[in-house]
C-alpha cells in the first residue's frame, strides 16, 4: 500500500535541501523520480515554510520502498545538518497521476 511522508524541517535552507538532493543523486539533479538513489517514488514535493524553514512531502509505493529510502537518507540529512527528527507516515487512499 502506498504511503504519504511528510517532513518539516525548521530552520532548514534551500541550501541545505539541494545540498541534501546533489548528494542524494549524486549531483544529477532532481528531474523525476528515477533520479533518487531507491526505487518506489511516485512523487516528491518541496518548499519553503512561512517561518523559515522547509517542507517536503514524498509519496511512496510503500512503506517498505520508503524505509529503505529512509536508510540512505538520514546519514545524508546528518552531514548535511539538517535535524532527522521522524516523518509523519500515513497510508494513501487514492493516487492521481
């Protein structure tokens, strides 16, 4: 079952989000999902937040597919600076693409 993961990180730049993606895709970009470095993407979203810090929102084809993600992601987030603190995970009804 997909999963929706929402990330809100206070504080955080856009610097330190494409930091986070260059070292994610290996400096390639971010143009679709098959960019990231784990299968299973079905959309990614970001952007500032109104007090200064930055928001994503990930669509997954599972929780499984995310997790993994979730394994190559935190190490990346640390060295970045960017705080790990857990996702709000929720489960998908319905996907229009």
């Amino acid at each position: 079952m997909a999963i929706i993961a929402t990330f809100e990180f206070p504080g955080v730049s856009r610097a330190q989000y494409e930091e986070a993606v260059d070292r994610l895709t290996g400096g390639a970009g971010l143009n679709g999902p098959a960019d990231w470095p784990v299968r299973g993407l079905i959309v990614h979203v970001a952007g500032p937040t109104s007090d200064g810090g930055w928001h994503v929102t990930d669509v997954w084809e599972s929780r499984e597919a995310f997790e993994h993600f979730a394994a190559v992601l935190m190490p990346i987030l640390q060295e970045v600076g960017i705080p790990t603190a857990p996702p709000l995970i929720r489960e998908v009804h319905h996907v229009v693409r």
